[in-house]
C-alpha cells in the first residue's frame, strides 16, 4: 500500500493540471485584492469581513469545481493512455489501488480548496495592513472543515472519474453535475418532502455553513463534522466497488 501511494504521489507531484490550477488560483488570490482597494480604499475594509464573505464564498465554488478539473485528468486520463491497465497488472488488489488514488487525489484536491484560504487571505491581509483580522480559532475551524469537505466531494468526484474513462467526457459530466444537483435538490425540496432530509442533510447544504461555524453548537456542529467523513468514506467504498468490477483495457 505505501508504495502504490508513493507511486500516485509522484505522478501527483508531476501532473501539470495541479500545478496550471494552483498558478491560476494563486495569480487571482495575489490580483484581485488590487482591485477590490483601488474600487474602495484599504482602509475601509476589514479582513474578517473579506475572509468570511469573498474568499469563504468564492472557496464555496472552488471546492466543488475546481477538483474536477484535477480528476479528469488524475484519474480518468489513465484509462484512456493505458496506465490503469499497467498498474492493476503491478500485482496490488485493485482496493488498494483505488484508496491510494482518492487518497492522493484528496490531497491534491486539499491543496487547490487551500488556496484562497492562506494565499488570498495573506494577500488582503498585507495589502489592509492587517486591519480588522479573523481570530485564530475562527480561521483555524473554516480551514480545518474546507479540509473535511473537500475530501468529501473528492470522494464523489473519484467515484465519477473512475466510470469515465475519458478527461473531457469526466470533467464535463462532473461540472454539469455539482453546479446543478443542489439547485435540483433545493427545488425538488419544495415538493418532495423527502428531498428537503436529503439536501438539508447532504454536504451540498452543510458546507454552506462553514463560514457561520462560531454560532453552531451541539448536533448541529456533530452533523456539520461527521457527514463529510461518512461521505468520504461511503463514496470511497462505493468507488472501490466500481473500480473492482470494472473492465480496464
């Protein structure tokens, strides 16, 4: 198990669709700040209000959208370039196999949901002279949920990467399906009473609700925790299942 991982770390660290998306993500985190103080001043902006609003907000759409991109080509790319085939053939059970991918994957898929968090939130910071600042426990508990979160749909993006076996058709079908399925949840909520347990309960409601961490307490805040670990790993073991009976050419 500890090699495969090794294997997939390097691939990892070599892959230049992490390293273009990271580049992307910092340059905006490292510009945009500049527009937002030439719009409305450096002075009358505070960092905790920056943090919570845009950069929690926009990490919103970064973790759910961004990963995919990663997975078309982390993951789907191997089957269609023949790799998948190499590897299973290396002797590992195709479990173990798959839990170092979404592992490594996850990892990779942390790093790109960190960005705005550290490098956007340095950025502002430096450039509002530090003014009005987020306290230490509020950061740390906004980045350590963005962590758990993203691992969670990272979990649902590997489960779509390994039944596609083609970057473009993968990275399509994974766009189209996290920009839309919590607005088809939501309006189906309205009229299914069901659909209302499921979105209130998913993690496509819940992590809405890292930016307001500090006024959630009790089965809220266990909910909050555990759903996205329950996720990862339900996901995980149904991605296995798929990676196990799949027909790898």
């Amino acid at each position: 198990m500890n090699n495969v991982i090794k294997s997939e770390w390097y691939k990892l660290r070599k892959d230049r669709s992490l390293w273009t998306l990271l580049i992307i993500l910092i340059v905006i985190s490292l510009s945009y700040p500049l527009l937002i103080i030439f719009d409305e001043g450096a002075d009358t902006i505070a960092v905790n209000d920056f943090y919570r609003q845009t950069i929690l907000g926009g990490n919103n759409y970064i973790i759910r959208l961004v990963p995919c991109v990663l997975g078309g080509f982390f993951i789907s790319s191997e089957y269609a370039m023949g790799t998948m085939k190499s590897i299973v053939a290396s002797g590992n059970s195709r479990v173990r196999i798959y839990f170092a991918k979404l592992m490594v994957y996850s990892i990779g898929a942390i790093l790109i949901a960190f960005v705005f968090p550290f490098v956007f939130t340095g950025a502002v910071a430096i450039f509002l002279h530090f003014n009005g600042m987020p306290t230490l426990s509020y950061f740390a508990s906004t980045v350590g949920l963005t962590a758990l979160y993203t691992i969670a749909f990272a979990s649902i993006m590997a489960l779509f990467a390994t039944i596609f076996t083609e970057s473009g058709k993968a990275i399509g079908f994974m766009l189209f399906f996290f920009l839309l399925l919590d607005s088809l949840l939501y309006t189906l909520s309205h009229f299914f009473p069901v659909f209302e347990v499921v979105f209130n309960s998913s993690i496509f409601k819940l992590f809405l609700d890292i930016g307001r961490i500090e006024t959630i307490h009790g089965a809220e805040l266990v909910q909050l925790i555990m759903m996205p670990i329950i996720t990862f790993i339900v996901f995980g073991i149904l991605g296995s299942i798929v990676f196990q009976k799949k027909e790898i050419k």
